[in-house]
C-alpha cells in the first residue's frame, strides 16, 4: 500500500494569478488546476472575469504509483490536492474562502458571492456553489444572495468542482480525510453529512456547473476528463480481497443506520427530493 501524498510535496505549490485580476474579493478565490492543463486555466480566467484567484498546482495522478487506498491514484491525488488548498486557507486570516475546479462555466452573480460573507449562514461548515443535476435531499429554504436561496443539503451530491468553506468547515474536513479511501466529493458531500456532524448547505440555483454536464451546444464538452493520464487512461483502483470483504461488510452494517436516518429526514426533518437546476 503507497502512503498518501505529503501536503509538503513540492508537487504542489500556489500562486497569485494576477492576468486579468481587477477584482480582489474579500473571499480568496482557490483554483485548483494541472500544470499540463493551460488550457483550463485560461478558461476559468475567463469564467471569472477579473475576479483575483489564487492557483493550486495541482498533484498530478498520472506521475504518482498505484494505490491500495480504494482510489484510484487520479483521485488521490485530486483530493490531497483539495487538502492543500483548505490548508493554504487556514493559514492565513480569513473567515471564509471559496475554492475551484478548473473545468467551470459560472453564471454571473459570482463576484457577488465572494465580495461579501453576510449572506452565509453562521453555522456553515460548507456551501455546495454547483450542481450535478442529480435527485438530492433538501431542507427548508432561505432567501440568499442575489435572488437565490440556500437550503441545509442532507445527502450525496456529487462534484467537488465549487465551494466555500468556513475556518471550522476546513478544520472539520481535514479530520474527516486524515485517513480517506473516497474521492473528494464524496468526502466533502457524503451521504449523510447530518451524521457526519457536518453542516452542509446547497446554493439554489446553483451558480456553476461542470463542463462534461452541459451539451456540446451549451458550450460544454470541451475537456477530457481529468481523472487520467496525458494519455486519456485512467487508473484502475487498487483493491485487494480483504479489502473488498471489508467494504462490503461496512456496507451491510451500514444498511440499518441509512434505514433510520432516512425515516428520522422523512419523520422529522420532512425534506424535499429535488434537482437543484444551474442559472
């Protein structure tokens, strides 16, 4: 089994994007982006319209060995480099930051979203920006930014590619992947956050999207995907026998919790099943 890469790596590094940065936001603004994938940066250069971003150079999967983790190296390395980034924020002062893909297209609105933090809530560990145009579940709304609203999200919703985190969100997250074997998304929107003691919120609609989610005639389609090497292939994951028995045996025992938190949501909670739509 390969040890996660170290946060110190100097795989990674950050800068200060400064073409065509007008704006600084009271948010930092992180990107996460390949050194092989200029063409993304420029592209989100673009999406973000002057809005100061700082660059994370992202681990990049392809130059990194297998691993037995139940990832494949690809998402590995797509997480610890998220880890990174949540890292670089809490060092610094800031209260809340804003953190990004590279393969967006963002609606306008955006530079409000990062200009000001009262519109989030005070208990927010993170807000979900995207969607991925998935069923997921919803609590009661509340008028937000911009003619959005914003609902407590209470299951899986797939897409690590726009968020903001709270100090404590960061802190919270990195215990939670200190010793990960799932990808950023889902790790960052589980399936039950409420008993992962996180509180998650959805912006409604949701302000980006990612590419490979809009048609071709959307403008979207235009990259391959980023879980693979120059090449296109992607790695398998590495999973040994015990592994898999293991996993399983975690995933029948967990049957009878996900019975009772979903009667508690329905009971309770009584939430909404919807599509959070992109505009």
């Amino acid at each position: 089994m390969s040890a996660a890469p170290r946060a110190a790596s100097q795989a990674f590094f950050a800068e200060r994007d400064e073409a065509g940065s007008a704006g600084h936001p009271r948010m930092k603004v992180y990107l996460i982006n390949l050194d092989r994938h200029p063409d993304r940066l420029a592209h989100m250069r673009n999406q973000l319209n002057g809005i100061a971003f700082v660059r994370i150079a992202a681990l990049d999967g392809s130059s990194r060995p297998p691993t037995a983790k139940g990832l494949t190296r690809f998402e590995l390395a797509c997480l610890e480099s998220h880890k990174v980034a949540w890292r670089q924020f809490l060092a610094g002062p800031e209260a809340h930051a804003c953190f990004l893909e590279d393969d967006l297209h963002v609606w306008p609105g955006f530079d409000a979203l990062v200009e000001s933090e009262a519109w989030i809530p005070a208990d927010a560990h993170s807000i979900k920006l995207d969607t991925y145009l998935q069923a997921v579940e919803l609590g009661d709304k509340r008028a937000s930014i911009g003619g959005r609203e914003l609902a407590r999200l209470y299951s899986r919703h797939q897409s690590s590619a726009a968020y903001i985190l709270s100090r404590e969100g960061a802190a919270r997250y990195l215990e939670l992947t200190a010793s990960a074997s799932l990808p950023a998304d889902y790790s960052l929107f589980p399936n039950h956050p409420r008993r992962a003691g996180l509180r998650i919120y959805q912006l409604i609609p949701a302000i980006a999207i990612q590419d490979h989610l809009l048609l071709p005639d959307q403008g979207g389609q235009t990259f391959a995907t980023g879980m693979a090497g120059p090449d296109g292939a992607a790695a398998p994951r590495g999973a040994s026998t015990l592994g898999k028995l293991g996993r399983e045996t975690g995933r029948l025992a967990g049957q009878f919790g996900n019975l009772i938190e979903w009667s508690y949501q329905k009971a309770v909670l009584r939430l909404q099943t919807t599509t959070v739509r992109v505009g």
